[in-house]
C-alpha cells in the first residue's frame, strides 16, 4: 500500500506523465512547454546547489517505438537490443576514443614519474597538474606525440577485438567519448578516424555500440576519464552546456549511417558536486527534443546523479518517466570495489544483495547495470572471490534492459597486474569463460 503522503508527492508528476502521454500522440511542435518533473528531494541527501538560470525547455518526447532499420540490418543484434528482444551484454573498451594510462597500460605510458592521469595531462607533459593525486605508476619524461597515440589505438583494439569479444558471449560493447571526437583540439589527439573503423568492424560483426559522453566541456565528475583541467564542475553553466549539446547531436549526424550504432548517453556519470535533478531534466529534454526532430530512433540512456545510484527514492521517478517510452534507459554503474564503504566480505555480499533486491523491486524499469565487475580489492581467496562474482551476475541479471561489464581489457605488459579486467578473472579463473583468442601485441 502506499502511504498518502508518497501519493500526493508524486500527484503532480503523474498529471504531467499522463498529459505527455497524450501530447505524445501529437506533431513534436504541438507538446506543450514545460520539463519533466525531476525526482523529489531525499531529506536524507545533502541539500544539492542551486541550478544556474536555464533557457525553458520542451517536455521529454513519450517516443514512439523505435523504427526497424531497413536492409540486411533488419535481424540486427543491435535491432534487437533496441526493441527490447535481447537485453543489452556489452564489454567496456577503454582507451577507444579517451586514453586512460591506467586502464590501457603501455609502455609508451611509463616513466619515472607518476603515471599521467588522464589525456589532457598525458599529452601535455610534466607542466600539467591533474586536479587530484595521481594514482601510483609511471609517466614518460617525454610526453608521447598524437601519432604515437594514434598508433597505439591501432593496435590497443583491432578488427579481432571485436572478434573475440562477439566469441566470449557479449552482444555489445561500450566506448567513452571526450568533446574531441567531433572537434579539432591540439591538445588531444583526435580519435574520430578509429571510432568510424571500430564502427565499420561492429557493422560488420553484428555487435551493438554504446557511446557514452564522458569527457564533457566544464567537467561533470572527478573521474579521471572525465580529464577535468580544474576543481570545477561547471558542465551545466553556459557556454558549456550548449557545446555540450551541440557535441551529442554531432555525434549523432557524425555515426547515424551505422547500423551498429545502438545507444547515446549525452553526460556519463554526473556528480551532485555540480548537479541536481532539475539541472539534469532540463539538459536531458532539450537533447532528446533536438534528436528526435532529426529522426532519432537508438536508444537514449540517462544517468542520475552519481551519488544516488540503486537510491529507492530517487529512482521512481527516472522509472515512471521511462516506462511509456521503450528507447529510454537508466545507466547505474556499480563499481563495488573501488567504493571504501564496502571493505570486507560481509559488507560486499549485503550490498549485492541489496542491490539485486532494488533491480527486483524495479524489474519494470528501463535499468541496465552500466559497469560492473570483479576485482581484487578485498583479499580473498580466489573461491571467494568467485562466489561473489557469481552472487553479482545473479544480482544484475535483474536489470530489466542488461549489463555492461567493464573493461574488457587494461594491460599490454607482462606481468603487470590486471586486476580487474574481464579477461583477467577470466584467466583466473575467478568467472567463467573463454581464453583471449589474440592478446595484443605492441607495435
């Protein structure tokens, strides 16, 4: 039963939901004015700032069911995923479009300094400063060229990738995008060339691509992929935030011809550091409202604030606003083991087991578990540690649309550990699974 209180909180969204629902029927021009209603206020979460002004915004767009591509693409695993007959398995690749030293290591990355942070600091050398402590590792005293990176991306994931990827069992795969892809930026070295060969290879191989936007003009977290030059995250202060839009809906023109092409998320991972809800709603109906009115038809998936991930209150509204609309998803990454709390076998078994529960409760929302994995943290023995893998697999199967598991891969170099990739607690043993058909072989 729920409370009369919890009914007359959420009174007004279901009047705004049910009024969409019938302007959704309507030409995209005819939808009244006015953004969806953000998920209430937990008394339980520290108040979040206030959003800067904002230009009004139209309505999230109720989508009709999204169109079946034409072609030979019409069976296509991505087709399927979209329409909901297969749920999204899909392998992180880093290192694809943002270069991440600690998720990619190499030797063109080691040094006798500390390991570069992030791209902008990697390519800008010594001089630059990350905005929190490195982690341990090694730095070049030389920052590598642009073309060393290209050469390295070459080589890093290749036509075989895919290959094996598509052999051990997923269906997709995932690549975090910077506001380089689709601009010309000195201080980066552009990856636009890769992602269209890594395209034409999924196209090729029927295997969904996921791009997420996570290096973001103004920042939007402090996650090193997110290359914050500073200590602000100012994502949603204009000029940011239009470049930001601007950014997704080129990237949308720049890869819509590929079949492959299955999901955009236009803010990875956002920080109630320098978000609320409304921010978010507002950001988030104005990129729909755009894509739509350019024929739009993949999947859109959204992330609430970070901080609030498998958060009972914040996601009934997410859910409700989702549930009439079967290209739009909701993006929870659960990296249990890089989160301090849980820093022993107890605390990590009743967090999965909550976590499961809170994907059973909403088995009705559009939900995927956007990263996960297994690491070695916690010390534990490998048994352990394979329980605990399989406690997880069991717990996320409940996400209604699917799971990324992330990264496939983050070492080049013997016996550097790898400790949380897919392919090491595959080789260990840790989860089941086949070996790596082709390691890669630095150039």
């Amino acid at each position: 039963m729920i409370p009369i209180r919890c009914m007359i909180m959420y009174l007004p969204l279901l009047i705004s939901l049910l009024s969409c629902y019938s302007d959704a029927q309507q030409p995209l021009s005819k939808i009244p004015a006015g953004p969806i209603q953000p998920p209430p206020a937990n008394p339980a979460q520290p108040p979040q700032p206030s959003p800067a002004p904002l230009e009004p915004s139209s309505p999230l767009p109720l989508s009709p069911a999204p169109a079946i591509p034409t072609g030979s693409q019409t069976t296509s695993m991505t087709t399927k995923i979209i329409l909901g007959q297969v749920k999204m398995n899909a392998a992180l690749l880093t290192c694809a479009a943002i270069i991440e030293p600690m998720s990619c290591q190499n030797p063109l990355f080691f040094g006798t300094g500390p390991l570069a942070y992030n791209e902008l600091v990697l390519m800008k050398g010594n001089d630059a400063k990350p905005p929190t402590t490195p982690p341990p590792g090694g730095k070049p005293a030389v920052p590598p060229s642009a073309q060393q990176v290209n050469d390295f991306r070459y080589g890093w994931i290749t036509e075989q990738t895919i290959i094996d990827i598509k052999a051990r069992g997923f269906n997709s795969i995932k690549i975090k995008f910077g506001f380089w892809l689709v601009g010309e930026y000195k201080e980066f070295s552009s990856p636009r060339d890769f992602i269209e060969q890594i395209m034409r290879w999924t196209d090729k191989h029927d295997i969904g691509v996921y791009l997420t936007y996570a290096a973001v003009f103004g920042c939007q977290n402090f996650q090193p992929v997110a290359n914050c030059p500073n200590n602000l995250i100012e994502w949603g202060v204009e000029p940011n935030r239009q470049k930001n839009i601007d950014t997704i809906v080129k990237v949308w023109e720049l890869f819509k011809s590929h079949p492959s092409l299955m999901a955009i998320n236009p803010l990875y991972e956002p920080s109630l550091l320098g978000a609320n809800n409304i921010m978010l709603t507002s950001y988030y109906t104005d990129i729909m409202t755009i894509l739509q009115k350019s024929n739009f038809d993949r999947l859109f998936v959204i992330s609430p604030l970070v901080e609030k991930r498998f958060d009972d209150i914040e996601i009934k509204t997410w859910c409700e606003s989702a549930k009439k609309m079967p290209n739009f998803l909701i993006s929870m990454s659960s990296y249990l083991y890089w989160e301090a709390a849980f820093d022993s076998e107890k605390k990590l078994e009743d967090e999965i087991t909550r976590r499961g529960d809170f994907l059973s409760k909403n088995k009705d929302c559009n939900i995927i578990v956007d990263e996960w994995s297994v690491a070695l943290k916690v010390q534990m023995t490998q048994g352990k540690l394979g329980e605990l893998a399989e406690k997880q697999q069991q717990a996320y199967d409940k996400a209604s649309k699917g799971t990324v598991y992330g990264p496939f891969n983050t070492t080049t170099v013997p016996n550097v550990p790898d400790i949380f990739s897919y392919t090491s607690v595959v080789d260990n043993g840790i989860i089941k699974g086949t070996p790596v058909l082709s390691p890669f072989v630095a150039k």
